[in-house]
C-alpha cells in the first residue's frame, strides 16, 4: 500500500511562491512517475507536471511551464512543487499521484495514477 501526503499549501500574494512536498510511503514509491495535478472550484481536476523517477524526464501544462518546477528526492521518499511567480488563477486543491505502471513516459491523464493524496489548498490573492 502506497500513502501519499501534500503539504506545503497556504495563502500567497500574486507574484509570491509556495513550495509543494508530496511525502510517500513505501519503498518503491522512488520507482514510478510522480504527477502532480490541481481541481480549482467548479472545474475538472487536471495535470500540472510530472517527474519520471530515473530524473530524466518532466513535463509540465503549458500554464505553468517557466514558473513550476517538479524534483525529487528519491531518498527521501519526496517529490516537490516549486510555484514561481503564482497567479489567481493558480489558486485550487493540488494533489500528487504516483502512476499506476513503472514507466519512463510523464502520464497527464488522472487514469494514467492509482494512488492519490488528499489534496493541499493554495491560495493566491491579486
């Protein structure tokens, strides 16, 4: 069984940054791709980015590309968020998911993960 806890969420200005952790248990958590993806209200839960656990991939939605960075820290069992430059409408529920196959392709498709976290609120105020 895979546990994955967010943290790191809060209320920032427009501008500001927030950085992201997702914790996991589970020894082969290091082994797969990690995505992490975000449901603002009244919206589809869709991608942000995702790390393929050898490092050599990512890929990040084009929103969020040159302010996002996604890494890893296999020995701790983490991956995290770095948000750039935040905007409004960065603002909703970010959760990281680990992919359902050990694959070296970023999956963007929430089928693409089996195992979830509970979410962790950002806020960015104009």
């Amino acid at each position: 069984q895979v546990r994955l806890i967010e943290s790191g969420g809060g209320l920032v200005q427009a501008g500001g940054s927030l950085r992201l952790s997702c914790a996991a248990s589970g020894r082969t958590f290091r082994r797969y791709t990690t995505g992490w993806f975000r449901q603002a209200p009244g919206k589809d839960r869709g991608f942000v980015a995702g790390i393929t656990w050898s490092l050599d991939s990512t890929y990040y939605a084009d929103s969020v590309k040159g302010r996002f960075a996604i890494s890893r820290d296999n020995a701790k069992n983490t991956v995290y968020l770095q948000m750039n430059s935040l905007k409004p409408e960065d603002t909703a529920v970010y959760f990281c998911a680990r992919d359902r196959k050990l694959t070296e392709v970023v999956g963007r498709g929430e089928d693409d993960y089996d195992y979830w976290g509970q979410g962790t609120q950002v806020t960015v105020s104009a």
